[in-house]
C-alpha cells in the first residue's frame, strides 16, 4: 500500500518553535483502516513470538497438561529451546546472516543527508535533559560523527513513537535536541517525528528529500535492521548509501562460551526474531 500523498502540519519542535511535520495519507486518512490494523497486528504479534513469550507459552501447556503422557516430551522440548534460544552458537549464525558483512571501506564521499532512524531511545523512561538510550545508540552517534567530519551536510532524524498508546511522545524530537547538545547548529539537523514504524519513517523521509531537492544520501540504522529499512525505501523509490552500524556479531569462529546460555544471546535472539517478523509482514503487506 503506497500512500496517495504527505499531509503537513504545524508542530512545536523540541526547541518550541512551530514547524512543519508530515504523516502519510491512505484513502484520505492518517494512517487509518488497514494500514492502521497492520500497524497493531505487527506490534502485537512480536509480543507472543519472542522468545520468552514462546517459553512461557509452553511451560503454561506443560501445566495445563501435567500427569499426561507426553509431559515430559513436552518439557525437554521446551529445556531445548530455551537453549537453542539463549546461546550464541545458534543466535549468532541467525544474526550474522541478518547483519550481512562489515563495511570494509570507510566513507569518503560528501553526502547531503545523513538519514538516522530512531530506534534507540526509550521515551518512558526519559527526562528532560536525560535521555535513557537502549543498545542501538551507535546509530545517533554514527550521525553526528559524519557531520561533524564534513562528510554529511546535514544529519536528518527519522521517527515518532512506536507506542500503539501514545503518539504525543516523539523520538526525533528529543534526538535533535541531543545532538544539538552535542555540536552541531540548529540548521544541520531536521526531523520527520510522526512515523510510528519503518515503513511510515521511509514513506515520510523520502517526500521530504525530495522537496529538499537532497541528492546524495547516506541511510544509517542498526545492521540488523538495515536489510528491511534499504527494501522499504528502495520501494519508495529513494536508493541511499547505506551504512549498518551497532553490529552484534563479530563474524569469528566458534568459542566455548557460545555454548553456555547467557541473557545477551537471549537478547539477540530478541532482536533477531522482530526483524524476521518484521520482514515477513512487511512483505505480506507490499512494502518490501
């Protein structure tokens, strides 16, 4: 589902001052009727697929059928992937293949744009002028590194809240103030701060660039992350330079701890399931 245009409309800004803000428009709604419905169902059916969920799924099954004939299969079943799940010798081949390789060139060229989606705030428990950032910071500081370089002109800072509750909260918003705090001038850095998922921020950020007339790009966001972000804004028809950051795998051989659970492996496992649910209704819905 395309969007039939970008509505724009004033908002404060995290500096307080009105600016424009765009969301996409399908059948003449905000995202509403279908799109919405798959807006929920995505944020929804990662809660009952990830790898805790399916544990405690199947240890409530065990339960429910205690004294029956199969419980013991039942619960070697689930001892085994709770291992599955929680060590690096099976996570760590499932995300290296997500993550594709490392860049092995720096990057030379001068780029109009440096795009960031956001992803690496957690709004609830932030404050004014603190901010509580999850593992996926990298991305914002790869940002800002590059414009302070001079190898982007301007650092463009993609997404709102994926909180199906609450869409006052803005990711964008605080991040722009972050990395004025961190140097740079007010007229080097943008924001789209109403997207609530990476289609959203892709159909949103490419009617902004190309208003700007912006030509040379540069797309950052988790390497994990990257394979659906690239797809769904190359079907928007905007091709950037990409650069994967915030990588969770080495690409080395195997070590002895990849044998041992640990909770990092069950977190990987965590990020590596909600980018495989995510390519798949993503490609359901025609957005890749």
């Amino acid at each position: 589902m395309e969007a039939e245009f970008v509505k724009k409309f004033p908002r404060l800004s995290a500096l307080g001052v009105s600016q424009d803000c765009h969301a996409p428009v399908y059948n003449g709604n905000l995202t509403t009727g279908m799109c919405h419905m798959f807006f929920l169902l995505s944020k929804f059916l990662n809660w009952f697929v990830y790898p805790l969920s399916l544990l405690f799924i199947g240890l409530f099954v065990i339960l429910m059928l205690y004294r029956r004939r199969y419980t013991r299969w039942g619960l070697v079943c689930v001892l085994l992937l709770l291992y599955g799940m929680s060590t690096m010798i099976t996570v760590k081949p499932l995300m290296h293949w997500l993550e594709g390789a490392r860049p092995t060139l720096e990057l030379h060229q001068h780029y109009d744009v440096a795009i960031v989606l956001t992803g690496m705030v957690a709004l609830h428990r932030s404050r004014p002028g603190h901010l509580e950032f999850n593992e996926h910071v990298e991305r914002i500081l790869e940002g800002i590194s590059l414009v302070k370089r001079g190898i982007a002109e301007k650092l463009f800072i993609v997404g709102g809240s994926g909180d199906p509750f609450n869409r006052r909260l803005s990711e964008a918003r605080v991040l722009r103030t972050f990395a004025l705090e961190f140097g740079l001038r007010d007229e080097q850095v943008f924001v789209e701060e109403v997207s609530r998922n990476t289609y959203e921020s892709a159909v949103n950020a490419t009617q902004i660039i190309q208003a700007g007339h912006y030509r040379q790009l540069v797309l950052i966001t988790s390497a994990a992350h990257m394979y659906r972000a690239a797809a769904t804004f190359h079907k928007q028809g905007l091709f950037p330079q990409l650069y994967p950051v915030d990588f969770q795998t080495n690409g080395g051989g195997i070590h002895l701890f990849d044998f041992i659970p640990s909770v990092h492996a069950l977190g990987v496992m965590t990020d590596a399931v909600h980018e495989l649910i995510g390519l798949v209704m993503y490609r359901l819905q025609g957005y890749i």
